[in-house]
C-alpha cells in the first residue's frame, strides 16, 4: 500500500498545479490476486498491483479528464495538460455547477469493519489451500470443479480544490465454485471483506448438493409458475434496476418506473429496499467517487417509493444534495447504488420451500438483459440448479428455462422473504434474502 499520508500529499500538490477553475482527482488501485481453478486442479495464480489516477478539470461549464497510471511527477503533469486540452476542446456542460464540496455532516465508519489483514495476508499458498480444499471435496463425489479464490486491497483516495479530502483502504475475498456433473452443476460463492468469515465448507455443500441433486432433469412446460429464488437469483434478477431506475439520471432521462410514482405504493407492503454505504450487512464503501460521504437512500419502504440516489450532477439540477453515489467520473451510469439492500422477513428457506404446493426452486440466473427498460422486464436462463417442488418438497430436477418477467411484477407477488440474507458481491454490493414469488413467467424451455 501507498499509504493515506503520501497519496494526498502527492494529490494536492497536483490539485495546485492545475490552471483550471476548478480540479479533481481520484486515485483508486491496490492489489488484487485470483487462484483459479478447474477441471479439480489449479491452472492459474494471478496477481495485479496497479494504481489509475483520474483527472477531472472544468474550465466554466467546459469538463475535460484524463485517466493515468503512475505516480510520477511528469506523468501527472502530462495529465494535467491533457484534461486541460480535452477541457478547452470541449462544448459547455448547461447542467454543470459544481464539482463536490466537503461534506457538512460527515458519517463515521469504523476503518476495521472495511479492512482485514486476514485478507491482505493471504498469499498464494493461502489460496491453492483453499482451491485445494474445494476441488478435493468434489473428487470424492465424483464431481467436477472450478472456480476461484480471489482477493483485494484497494486505495481509494479523492482531492479536489474545493477543499475535499477523503482515503480509505479496503479488503475483498471472494471463493466461488461450480460444481458439475455430465449432466447437471451446482453453484456457490461467498464475499467478504476477512476472507476467515467465508465458510469454505457451506460453499463446497451448496455446490456438490445441488450438482448431485440435479442429475437427470425432466422437461416441464414454460408458463406462471410459483417460485423460490435464492440470493444469487434475486441479485441477478434485481441487479437491472439499480441503473435502469434507482438513480436521478434514470429519472431525469425518463427511463425509470419511479416517473410519477414517487409517494405511491408500487411494490409489495412487504418490499423495503434502501442503499447504504456503512452497512456491514454489505462491502462497505464509506464514500463516493467525489468524495461525498454515502447516505442511506431508501427506495421503497412497505412498497411504497421513496427517493433515488444522486451524484453532484444531478443532484444540482434538480436543487438537491449529492447522496454519495457517484461513479469514477465521466461516468454513463453514475449515479449508482453500491450498497443495495432488501430487507428480509421472517422465515427460513426450508419453510418457504414446504409453503409451495408446486412450483420451482431456481439457483440461479445468468444471461440477464432488460427487454422492456421502462417497464422492468427482464428476460434470462437458469442456471445451475433448477428443481420441482411439489407439495411442500423439493421432488426433480427441471432442464433449464428462459424467464421473462416485469420486476415492478415480481416485487408485487412476494409472499415471502427469508429471514437470512447473503453478500453477492460483483464491483458492487447487492445483499437480498431468498424470495417467494407467485406468477413468475417462464417463456421457454431448453434441452439441457
């Protein structure tokens, strides 16, 4: 690691070098390490130690950046000149006013609960131990494995001329691993900021089981079905609406269901949703890529629509305050929510699973692409688990299936939500419970 101290340091000596009215500039890099695995044997170790400097300048309304790797001083000063260039070069921005100014109210997050030198320290023998536990696991039942052990120490640091200073340093581990058969396969992955929390012996269970479960699947007809989505389904299934709704642009561009609907219960009473930053029920991120503190944005509550995320672009426009969701700027999709939660309900899956006259228990989506953005309709497979219920237990494997279903839909026909709730972890941080859903439509069936 660099360290707090010299990366600001070199930041703000080269926030003072800048001609421009108004400069910001974002360091964000660290070490990342991947143990992949596949097959039942390792076939790579990887490792990464890079550093991108983003220089954003705004002469007037006029924006120009330049992105960078390096610390050298002739390097950030070649930098310099070419967001200068790119800024002079550029037509006006009418909704630019600001960069980020320094918080006023300032949230306080415990640096221990981003940062574990359990994971820091896990080296590569540290991860083929893992790998090697995993794929051991799966030759003895006659299965096939890969995945990956991966692990993160990031630096994140912003200084602009308006007086914003922010740093912090963050770990991430991740284990992941499929599970196949000839004719099935099972998926499991865990995240954590100390990679001792991830339960490798919960990860190698879910994934053998379900590979071993799903061998010989039966055909079934698409059409409504009642369904059990796990976590990894929800998230993939909700993940869409983070960009394609939940955020001012969205609104302010007119694709977002929110349009009109602000104060209106639009999703199930049993629906909260918010976003929040120092949540340690997620990988926490105590601040945006501006450098504004991350506040608790809450969506839904009880179904009924609340509020959407800003970065200082859109919050400007529309006379608010930035809610700490920019992304590295310029950015197509900023603002976005990194924190997102669902909260949960009372039960555990099992007794979801037993309320379910017939229905379907899927592991999993892959494949997902919105159809109808306005509406929320998303359309993708199954994968890795796909199983019959009938009265009240899971009975057959089912051959995979196409979805194609309206979320705003889906979140209107949740009976229930699982108590526990699980971190899936993709640059982003989604952590949802298990959901049972009436009506889900399955539009097409597959031979495999």
């Amino acid at each position: 690691m660099i360290g707090k101290d010299k990366i600001i340091e070199i930041l703000k000596k080269a926030v003072s070098r800048s001609k421009a009215d108004q400069t910001e500039i974002l360091v964000m890099g660290g070490k990342s390490y991947l143990t992949g695995f596949a097959n039942n044997y390792i076939h790579r170790n990887v490792g990464n130690e890079d550093y991108t400097i983003n220089i954003r300048l705004a002469f007037g309304k006029r924006i120009g950046s330049a992105t960078v790797h390096g610390f050298s001083e002739e390097i950030i000063e070649k930098a310099l000149k070419d967001a200068e260039l790119i800024a002079e070069n550029q037509k006006e921005n009418p909704d630019f006013v600001s960069f980020a100014k320094p918080s006023k109210e300032v949230r306080q997050f415990d640096e221990k609960a981003l940062y574990s030198e359990n994971t820091a320290n896990c080296d590569a023998e540290c991860r083929a131990k893992i790998a090697k536990e995993v794929v051991d696991a799966s030759k003895k039942l006659g299965l096939n494995s890969s995945g990956t052990v991966e692990t993160e120490t990031g630096e994140i640091a912003i200084v602009n001329s308006l007086g914003v200073e922010k740093y912090c340093v963050r770990t991430v581990a991740s284990i992941k691993n499929i599970a196949m058969a000839t004719d099935s396969s099972g998926y499991s992955k865990s995240t954590a900021v100390d990679i001792t929390k991830i339960n490798v012996e919960e990860i190698i269970k879910e994934s053998t089981d379900l590979a071993l479960s799903g061998r010989a699947p039966i055909s079934i007809e698409p059409g409504k079905y009642e369904v059990i989505l796990t976590p990894y389904a929800v998230a993939e299934f909700i993940s869409h609406i983070l960009y394609l709704s939940l955020n001012a642009r969205a609104v302010n561009e007119g694709s977002s269901f929110l349009i009109g609907n602000f104060g209106k219960r639009i999703l199930g009473d049993n629906i909260t949703m918010y976003d929040d930053g120092l949540s340690e029920e997620t990988i926490p991120l105590p601040f945006d890529f501006e450098g504004v503190d991350k506040k608790r944005v809450v969506f839904f509550e009880n179904g009924v629509a609340k509020d959407v995320v800003y970065d200082t672009l859109t919050a400007y426009k529309e006379g608010r305050e930035s809610t700490g969701h920019s992304l590295p700027q310029p950015s197509p999709y900023s603002p976005y929510p990194m924190n997102f939660v669902i909260e949960g309900g009372n039960s555990s899956p099992e007794e979801m699973i037993s309320n379910v006259k017939r229905g379907l228990f899927v592991q999993r989506f892959w494949y997902t692409n919105p159809m109808d953005p306005k509406n929320a309709v998303i359309t993708g497979m199954t994968r890795d688990g796909l199983f019959l219920i009938e009265n009240g237990k899971i009975t057959k494997p089912v051959m995979n299936m196409r979805f194609t279903e309206s979320v705003i839909s889906a979140l209107n026909n949740v009976i229930e939500l699982s108590k526990t709730k699980k971190i899936i972890y993709d640059m982003a941080s989604v952590t949802v419970p298990y959901l049972r859903v009436k009506d889900f439509t399955f539009t097409g069936k597959t031979e495999f």
